[in-house]
C-alpha cells in the first residue's frame, strides 16, 4: 500500500525583497501564522516559511523565502532566486527611499531571476497612511510601466496580506507553463501577471 507524503500537488517558491525595515518578516509572518510583531528583529541571511492554498481543485504549496534587505547581506541572496517562480518587491509607504529603490530591485531581478518570474510590488504600512510619503497613483504607474502587479498591504492589521499572495499564487497557477524545478522535484508554474495590466502611463513623482 502507497502512502503519499506530501501533502500539495504543486510547490511555488516565491521570494521577498526589498530594503530592510520595510515589513518583509511581517508579511510573512502575518500571511503563514496570522501574527504580528512589533519589535520583530531585522532579518539576517534568509528565513522562510511555508503555507497551503487551495487553487481549483489543487493544493498549492507557497515557499515563502525572506530575505534580508541589507547591501553587505545582498549577495547572500543572488542563489536564492534559482527556482523561484515569483517575486514580491515591497517598500515602505512612509518612506520615499525605500519606492525609489525598488528599481535597483527590479534590476536584481532581472540578473539573478528567470526572465518569465511572476513580480508583484508590494506598498506596506497602510496602517501609517497618515504619514504616506509615496502617492498610491505613483506606485500604480510604476508598476504599469514595469509590466507587473501591485498592491498595498499593512502587515500589522492584515489587509490585503491574504489577497496579495493568492493573487500572485493564482497568476502564476493560471499560466500552466512548468518550468524545470530546482532543487526539488516538484513542478514550478510561471505566468505573466494581470492583477494591474500593463497600460502606457505618464510618470509621476
């Protein structure tokens, strides 16, 4: 008699960037074990968890891999992209340098990432919008630009932390495209998004 040992149909991994202090450990956090922390540490090297999400009829094993947004940590990142099949690039509402840098992200991407990596900017602490210091309409144009998804989250209270990985989660199951999987044996999906589609845009900031 066959026992199954895993307990998904498909494995994601999906990888989160972005400059230190911007909340990646607490998305992650709030996403896989519904908690929030206050003081949480910043990050060193890379953690991650994991998280089952039902798409259709099939189980979806989310890999979620944080890592940590200091430049001397940066290089320790590059061979945590191999595999991945999806990205989220987060910054900080309340503070303009840390959306301005997601370039210099989307650029990592770019050099360390498969070219067809399903990408979703991520505008967190919604809960501070009162000191907002990056213009919603901006990040939306950027992200249109850019060809890839946004939204805005709060890890603290919760909103759209759930909605953020189901959408990425279900672009990238929606594409049926299998990619070879490495380092394990399990199917890797990648799709092009359109949770924001693409549309030519003015600048703005």
């Amino acid at each position: 008699m066959q026992h199954r040992t895993e307990d998904y149909d498909l494995l994601y991994k999906l990888v989160l960037i972005g400059d230190s202090g911007v909340g990646k450990t607490n998305i992650l956090n709030q996403f896989t074990r519904g908690e929030f922390l206050q003081d949480s540490k910043t990050t060193i090297g890379v953690e991650f968890a994991s998280k089952n999400v039902m798409i259709d009829d099939k189980t979806i094993k989310a890999q979620i891999w944080d890592t940590a947004g200091q430049e001397r940590y940066r290089a320790i990142t590059s061979a945590y992209y191999r595999g991945a099949v999806g990205a989220m690039i987060i910054y900080d509402i309340t503070k303009s340098l840390t959306f301005e840098n997601v370039d210099k992200w989307m650029k990592e991407l770019k050099e360390n990432a498969d070219p067809s990596l399903q990408i979703m900017i991520v505008g967190n602490k919604t809960d501070q919008k009162h000191i907002r210091q990056v213009a919603t309409d901006c990040a939306i144009a950027y992200a249109q630009r850019n060809g890839v998804a946004f939204i805005e989250t709060s890890a603290k209270d919760g909103t759209n932390v759930e909605e953020a990985f189901k959408n990425i989660l279900q672009q990238i199951y929606k594409s049926a495209k299998v990619v070879k999987p490495t380092p394990q044996p399990t199917k890797f999906i990648v799709a092009d998004t359109d949770v924001v589609k693409p549309e030519k845009s003015s600048g703005c900031c």
